[in-house]
C-alpha cells in the first residue's frame, strides 16, 4: 500500500532540529517556514553585537568586567533561539501526525 502524501514526524523533527522552520517547510507550510526563518534570522542579527562584545571580553579579560547588559543581551538572545527552536520542532511533529491522521481519515 502506498502512502503518498504521508509525513514522516521523525523527519520534520530532524530538519527542524538542524533548521527552525524546514520542518514547516516539509509539511508543506510555507509561509510559517519563512516566518520562523525570518524571526530566525532577526533574532542572529540582533544578537551580533552582543556576542562580539562577548567574545572580546572573553579573550582579553574576565567575564566579571563584561557589561550586565551585554551579559543579558546575549542569555536573553539565546533563550530565546532555543524557544523558537522548540516551538519549531514540536510544531513539525505535531503538524506531520495531524497531516498522516487526516490522510488516514479520507481513505476511511
């Protein structure tokens, strides 16, 4: 029996995992894949800054002389990477069941 249209959940997780948003895109969801690339994105830009201050000052000195709002720039840039990140992966996976589900449903 074929399974055309199916989703394979494991796969939108991995590409979301490597990508925030090429999962979306694997299911088929265009324009959320390139608002998360473009929050993505966004986000990496804002943060630039931040960690080449960060870095600096890693190099040449402790981090105890490093700005506190540098420090929060850049906890704060990272948590919330990862929050889209997850939103991301868990979004794919849920997507790609509900896309099988449906499939499912019409052949019955």
């Amino acid at each position: 029996m074929r399974r055309e249209g199916r989703k394979k959940p494991w796969l939108a997780v991995l590409l979301s995992l490597f990508f925030p948003g090429l999962g979306q895109l694997y299911n088929g969801q265009f324009t959320k894949a390139v608002s998360i690339f473009a929050i993505v994105i966004v986000v990496n830009i804002l943060s630039r800054e931040p960690l080449e201050v960060f870095f600096e000052f890693a190099d040449t000195s402790t981090l105890e002389d490093l700005p506190r709002a540098t420090l929060t720039l850049v906890v704060g840039y990272s948590l919330a990477t990862l929050f889209i990140a997850g939103v991301s992966i868990y979004d794919a996976n849920v997507t790609a069941k509900k896309i099988n589900l449906e499939i499912e449903e019409k052949r019955s």
